[in-house]
C-alpha cells in the first residue's frame, strides 16, 4: 500500500486562524487564542492522546481522534509547535511542549534552520532538520518504514505543505468561535476543492469537520 502524507486534528476558528501571533512560553498558541477553546472537541473524547484519566466521549468525534496516530509511522512539524525559541538555540536541556511521555511515538522530525542533536524521550525521538518539504517528506517516509507520514502543524508548516502538493488527505476542524486576528489556514476550505475533494460533518459539538483527499 503506498505511503500516504497526511493532517490530523488541526483545529481553526470560522475565519481559518489556528494560532494567534506573538507565541511564548506562557502563551503557546500566540496572544489572545486559548487551546483549550480550540480543542475542547477532542480533548473531550475518550480516544484523544493526551488523555491522563478514564472516560471520555464516544461518537464521531471519538472515532476522529482515534484515527490519529492509526498507521502513522513518522510527524514532521514545525519549529514554532516544539516550543517558542526562535534563533539558534541557547538552551539544549529544554526539550519542547511535550513532557517525558510525547504523544507521538514515532521519529519526528522538526523543521528549523538550525540544527541541534536528536534526542528521545520514551519512545519518541526528535530529529532537528533543515530541509525543503518535499525533501523532509522523502526522509520522514524512509523513518516511517512504510507507514504513513503525519504533518502536525503549525498553521504556516501546514500551508507551506499544501502549497507544494505534499498532502494527500486532510482533517481540519472548524471551531465555531472567532479570533479576529492570527495565523490563517486559509480564506475559505472552497480554496482547497481545486485539488481536494471536500465533505463536512457537523458534530453535536458544535464543530463543523472537513475531509479533504486528493481528486
């Protein structure tokens, strides 16, 4: 079965912004955007990766979390989603967002122009690479050993991939709130139809999901 690049779980409010500008240590998303307000939706659902307790919801929203790491065998992300450094790095010792249990359990590898060491944490390892996308896709399918390649943000990484043709489908959910001012996935999910087919489902959550693949 041929390998696949795909996006998982990537939530935007109404206008598209999936993150706010300004991104800090106390401030993960950028100024004024809350997390939680964008993924509440699957934070709620027993399936979600980062869930610490039992429980959960089921249903559609459950079954969408389930798929995120099915058949994944790598994540390519970018510099901004390991944390909020910019510049070459002063500090090796912090190890980004994730804890010592990262939710990925896979290579990832982290765009940046400036490399560092890899490094693993459980059974993560990070890989700190400077490459084109198209050339971090070739790497991160040969580390996925025939399984499927995930792009796991940010907002900018995402788009960069859309724009060169890497991704072939797509999960993006549209949280029924507005951030007036961000980083934009897109003006509108009718940009994409040229080379994706489209569906929506509109969850009892509220949350409208859109499923891209390739026409």
């Amino acid at each position: 079965m041929e390998q696949r690049v795909r996006v998982h779980c990537i939530s935007v409010s109404r206008e598209g912004i999936g993150a706010g500008r300004a991104q800090s240590f106390e401030q993960p998303f950028g100024h004024a955007v809350d997390p939680g307000q964008l993924f509440s939706w699957a934070g709620a659902t027993a399936s979600w990766p980062n869930r610490v307790d039992a429980g959960g919801t089921r249903g559609v929203e459950d079954r969408i979390t389930r798929d995120f790491s099915h058949n994944i065998g790598a994540e390519i992300m970018g510099r901004n989603k390991f944390g909020p450094q910019r510049g070459p790095w002063q500090d090796h010792e912090w190890q980004g967002w994730w804890g010592d249990q990262p939710p990925f359990h896979t290579p990832v590898f982290v765009l940046t122009h400036h490399e560092r060491p890899s490094f693993t944490l459980s059974d993560t390892t990070f890989h700190f690479v400077d490459l084109s996308p198209q050339d971090a896709v070739e790497k991160a399918k040969a580390a996925a050993e025939g399984r499927d390649v995930r792009i796991g943000g940010g907002v900018t990484t995402l788009r960069e991939f859309i724009e060169a043709d890497l991704v072939d489908e797509m999960h993006v959910a549209v949280v029924p709130i507005e951030l007036g001012d961000g980083l934009r996935l897109w003006n509108s999910p009718e940009d994409l139809t040229d080379r994706y087919h489209l569906e929506r489902i509109t969850a009892p959550s509220g949350v409208e999901h859109h499923f891209f693949w390739r026409r």
